[in-house]
C-alpha cells in the first residue's frame, strides 16, 4: 500500500491519518495501525511513546496538508472574489467528509486538549485568511462595505463543514453544491458591480 522508500514511522502517521478519517479515535486501534502500514507488533511504541502521540502526529499532518492545501488556492492568482469562489467550488471529496472537520465531531479528541488543538488552530487559521481576503475585497471596492469580514470567513467555514454533514446524510454531492451556490450568489453581486464585464460563475 505504501511504497518501499517511505520508512516505518511515515507510515505509521499516514496509517493513523487514513484510520481517523475513517473511524475516528475510539476505532483506530494500535493493532488496525500496524496492519495498515504493514509494521511489525510493537514498532509503534519504538517510534512513538504510544497511540496518544502517533495520533498527534497524524492530526498535526492533516492539519499541516489542509492549511497547505487551502493556502494554494487563497493565496492563488484572481480577484478576493474569485478566490473564495475557487476555495469553496475546489475538488474535494464530498460524501467522504473533511479530515479535520470530523475531528471535530470526535468525543475522544475534543476531551483532549492536546490532540485538539492543531484542529482548532488550522480553523483559526482558515477564519482568519478567509476574513483578510474579504477585507481586501473591500479596500478595493469588490465587496460591500457593510460586509463583516469575520462574519463571511465564518460563514464560509460554515457552509463547507455543514455542506459535508448534509451530503454525507444525504448520501449525494448535491447538499453541498447548494449550500455553496448560496453563499456565492450572496456574495457576488456586490462583485459583479465591481466588474460588470465578467458574468457571475456557475456551478
């Protein structure tokens, strides 16, 4: 499943990283790890002080990845409008959940303060660019002036968590699109007198 080169400890991480994704923290046993990256009994407590910090680990490359990942396209070529457009309509794997976002929903990792808190510092982290890109918008007449910043990154946030949970119940890709269609034409006209020569994206 991996390949020769990567070494024990890298896949124990990404291992650990799959499982919680999967199962969360309660199903993600020491035995379903080693199995997983093909490890021999123990090496995991060789590498890492036990499931505790290796799950540590994993959440803080999950978070490292998203922030990465979210970065690319925020911090891309476009207008404010159009990359929050490009953030929210990007490729993802809806039905699948967020990796991050479903830490969220984990008892066990949420009680711990530790493994909570590179979740809480990359949606911290995601509020805050989504807030300066709208800022920017408006310094530059894209977006209305009486827009909060901090209201639409949470909205922003919001929307793409949310519109996971409701295609996962729903078992379709469609819940998702909707909610971000929504948010996008709440924001675009204030855009679109901005730049009357560019028609208003759709999905």
């Amino acid at each position: 499943m991996y390949s020769a080169s990567m070494s024990t400890p890298e896949r124990l991480i990404e291992s650990t990283r799959e499982l919680l994704w999967e199962r969360g923290y309660v199903g993600t046993s020491p035995k379903a790890i080693l199995e997983r990256a093909g490890a021999g009994q123990g090496s995991m407590y060789h590498h890492f002080q036990g499931k505790p910090d290796l799950a540590l680990a994993a959440i803080r490359r999950t978070a490292e990845e998203m922030r990465a990942t979210a970065a690319g396209v925020l911090d891309g070529p476009g207008t404010p409008y159009e990359r929050i457009e490009a953030y929210l309509r990007r490729e993802r794997d809806v039905l699948r959940g967020c990796p991050i976002g479903r830490l969220t929903m984990d008892p066990d990792v949420i009680a711990s303060a530790e493994l909570r808190a590179p979740v809480d510092e990359t949606l911290d982290w995601l509020r805050e660019r989504l807030a300066g890109i709208v800022e920017e918008g408006q310094e530059q007449g894209e977006f209305a002036p009486s827009l909060d910043g901090e209201e639409i990154a949470a909205a922003v946030v919001a929307t793409v968590q949310g519109g996971y949970v409701l295609a996962r119940a729903s078992g379709s890709p469609a819940a998702f699109d909707a909610g971000v269609r929504g948010l996008l034409s709440m924001l675009a006209p204030a855009a679109s007198k901005a730049r009357p020569e560019r028609p208003a994206r759709t999905a």
